[in-house]
C-alpha cells in the first residue's frame, strides 16, 4: 500500500461516513492541539533536566546540612543513573501496557515522591532512596516521551517537536544550575516538583497516542483521538486506514521477545537504535559535562565563567538544531555535529598537551575553552537530541516497547560508564582523555553514513516498513 501524506477521518452521518472537510477546505487541519500535547508532554523533559541538574549546584549546601561524606555525596549524586537504568528497563513494557499517558502518570508519581523524600531527608539514607525514586523517573520520561510525541506529530512537524524534548532538558539543567546557586537545596526539591504537577494535570486534557489506541483495538478512541490531534476541518480517514493497515500486518506477526530483537527482520532497525545511544554517550558527553568546573580549573580558566558559556551556548544551539531538523534532515546533522565533536576533542586535547609539555601556556586557557564550546555546540546541534529522535521513528510499534527499552537502557548504562571512567581517563593522561573521545566521535561519523537512514518527511509506517523487511 502507498503511504501519502498524513489525513484525517471523517465522522459517520445517518450510517454514512463523509470527511470533515469540503473539497475546498485545508486538508492539514489546524494543529495547534498537537503543539499544546507536545508542551504537556515535554513537561516530563523539564522534569528529566531538573533531576539531571539537581546535584551539581547543591552538593556543598547538602554536604553541610547533613553532614555527609565525599563519598556519601558521591552516592547520592549518581544513584540518579541507577534509576534511570531501572525506568529504561520498565518503562517500555509500562507505556505498552497501560499507555503513553499511563507511563507518563508513573513517570510522575515516582519524581513527585522522590522529592518530597529528598524535602523531608535528615540523613544520607532518605536521600538516596529519594534520589533513586527521581532518577527511575527521569529513565522513564528518556524513552516515553519522545515516543508519545513521534506518534502523535504529523510528518512534517514530528522532527522538530521531538527534538523539543531535548531542548527542554537542556533548559532545565541550565536553569537548576543558576536558580540552586540562590535558593536553599530543600527549596530547589520543591521546585522540581512544579514540571510534574502541571504534566500530571495536562495528561487529563491531551488525548493518548492514536497509535496505541490502534494497537489496543480500541477504535473509536483512537479515531477520536487522531481526530482531536489534527483538527476538525481535517480528513483523517486515509491516515487512520494506513494505521490501521500496518498495525493488523503486524498483528500477524508473534510477539517478539528479548533474544528475537535480533532477528533478521528486526535487527536493522535495533542495530540503528543502540548504536546511536552508543555513539551518543560514549564520545565523552557526560563525563565532559559532569566534570566540567575541574576541567576550566585545569585548564587554567574561570569554572564560573566556563560553566555559565558553556549552559547559555547549548540552549541557544539545541534550539537552532531542533529548528533545523526537519529541513536540514536527521542525518546531516548528525554528521556536521560528529565532525563538530571530533574537532572540539582535538582542540582540548591540544590544549592540555600544551600545558602538560610547558608550552605556549598562556595559549591553555582559551585553547581549552574553544574546544569545550565548540564540542558542546556540535553535540547540542545534532548528537544529543537526534538520535532520540530517530530512536523513537525506527521501531515499529510491536516492538516499540522492548526495543526501546533496550536502546535507552544501553544509553544510561554508556552515561554511568563514561561518568565513571572520566576521572581515571584523566589521571591517565589529560590529552590522551580527549584523544580517544575524538577517535570514538570518529567511528561514529563512519556508523552514521553506513548505517543511519534519513528519516525526514515520512509516516512512521512507511519508514518502518522500510527499515524493517
């Protein structure tokens, strides 16, 4: 069967069904309801970055209170990404099971009682287990909401408004950054409880995912719910039919388990997906980000000022990149925003080689600062959203779920990985760290031309039926 372009269907009148629109009237409806879902949705993004942000601006206010250790605090801060690895287990079956706003409800209940746990701690132990409770929440909201916004976005839209998801991140990390340095640690806890409140009251107005509802046989909630997505001057019937189509195709196929994953038919699209994570978390993103004050200190550069530069440049490039993405395509950015990463390793790696051989040291400094910039634009531009982006159009709903899970799994486990081993890297060789960073950036660029298709301006069922024959 053709895929066309994405419609809507009509409503039966008197036992006969007749479009919603006249044969004059706009075919692509109005959807302003598809960017107030999305907004809702990407709540659960903002919450994802004030989780991520929480620790860094907090750590000598908590230390101080408590009492706590360097170890103790060492805990806390990265027992984050224990949870997320427990929420990317979990949360592809969950979002199956009981929907993409069920997940989402989850998502919540689980950050909303980690911080109010974190509120009330008076010891290491409470705060932990408060720490788990929002990092499980944090993995979770990593895979189902750039999932829920691919299934409810036109084509056309469906780039940019998952990439949004990104942006949102980005922004709250930023924001938990500057707001923690004057508000009180307890009263940061607090804070993260506002994204959650305003997405669990959103969740009672958007619709759920028509693909879902399709995948369930719940019919005529899912006609109403694609038809609320893209307006009632829309004809929605030949968007409904080729969901239809595609899903009671793959219907006829068994349930896939874990090991089946890599099956002939399957293996391309999971191959797309973990590999991407790969190269996304293992070029260095997170070991740079969480370290990044002792980096500008060993480099000889204002921690403050670098810190500051470094969150202002990756809101302003995420947005520029999340604007491009369904006019430039996924792939180019991904491979402008490899070479971008490859050549920021370089330049920091220069610059520690510099200051480790005593040479040109006044150089160090901006040397450093140029290359850190210049890495986290060109990973804000493309390999820090994109890849979610993708990962969330390849699957085809029948494995949506475990694969996805997989995919997100594998990509905290990369983030644990590459926080942990940073500091040994460093001790190593300062130049050899960025070195290596720049080696793997490059293996990426090659995975990214021989394996990554472009997924710009297609249905996500012509694009799986491609990828997955």
């Amino acid at each position: 069967m053709g895929i066309k372009e994405d419609v809507e269907e009509g409503v039966e009148n008197n036992g006969v069904r007749e479009p919603l629109i006249s044969e004059h009237a706009s075919n692509k409806g109005h959807p302003w309801m598809v960017y107030f879902t999305t907004l809702v949705a990407v709540c659960g993004s903002y919450e994802f970055g004030t989780c991520a942000g929480y620790s860094s601006p907090t750590q000598d206010a908590i230390r101080s209170d408590l009492g706590l250790s360097l170890a103790e605090y060492s805990l806390f801060g990265s027992i984050l990404t224990f949870g997320a690895m427990i929420g990317a287990i979990t949360s592809g079956p969950i979002a199956d099971l009981i929907g993409r706003k069920g997940a989402m409800r989850v998502s919540s209940a689980f950050c909303v009682a980690g911080w109010l746990v974190i509120f009330f701690s008076k010891g290491p132990i409470p705060l932990d287990i408060g720490r788990l409770a929002t990092g499980y929440g944090m993995g979770s909201f990593s895979y189902v909401v750039p999932v829920f916004i691919a299934e409810i976005a036109p084509k056309e839209l469906r780039g940019a408004l998952t990439a949004l998801n990104q942006f949102m991140i980005c922004g709250a990390v930023s924001v938990s950054f500057v707001i923690g340095n004057v508000l009180s640690w307890r009263t940061l806890a607090l804070i993260g409880l506002i994204p959650t409140s305003v997405l669990l009251l959103g969740l009672f107005i958007i619709p759920e995912s028509p693909r879902w509802l399709a995948k369930r046989r719940r019919g005529k909630e899912f006609e109403a719910a694609l038809r609320t997505l893209r307006g009632k001057d829309a004809d929605i019937s030949q968007e409904a039919d080729e969901i239809q189509d595609y899903i009671t195709s793959l219907e006829q196929q068994p349930k896939p388990k874990l090991l089946e994953l890599f099956q002939t038919r399957y293996l391309r699209s999971v191959t797309i997906g973990i590999g991407l994570m790969v190269c996304q978390q293992f070029g260095g993103i997170n070991g740079i980000c969480f370290y990044l004050s002792s980096i500008f200190e060993l480099a000889g550069f204002s921690a403050f000022a670098g810190t500051v530069i470094y969150a202002c440049l990756q809101i302003v490039i995420t947005g520029i990149g999340a604007a491009l993405i369904d006019k430039a395509g996924r792939k180019p950015l991904l491979l402008i925003s490899g070479t971008g990463l490859v050549a920021g390793c370089i330049f920091t790696a220069a610059a520690f080689y510099l200051k480790v051989h005593e040479v040109s040291l006044e150089a160090v400094p901006a040397l450093a600062l140029i290359g850190i910039l210049v890495y986290i634009g060109s990973f804000s531009l493309g390999m820090g959203a994109v890849p979610w982006v993708v990962m969330s159009e390849i699957f085809p709903i029948n494995i949506k779920g475990l694969a996805g899970s997989v995919a997100t799994l594998v990509n905290w486990f990369g983030a644990w990985l590459c926080s942990y081993t940073f500091n040994f890297l460093m001790s190593w060789s300062s130049y050899g760290t960025f070195i290596v960073y720049a080696a793997i950036n490059a293996v990426a660029i090659v995975f990214i031309i021989v394996v990554v298709p472009e997924t710009k301006g297609k249905s996500l069922e012509e694009l799986q039926a491609a990828i997955n024959v």
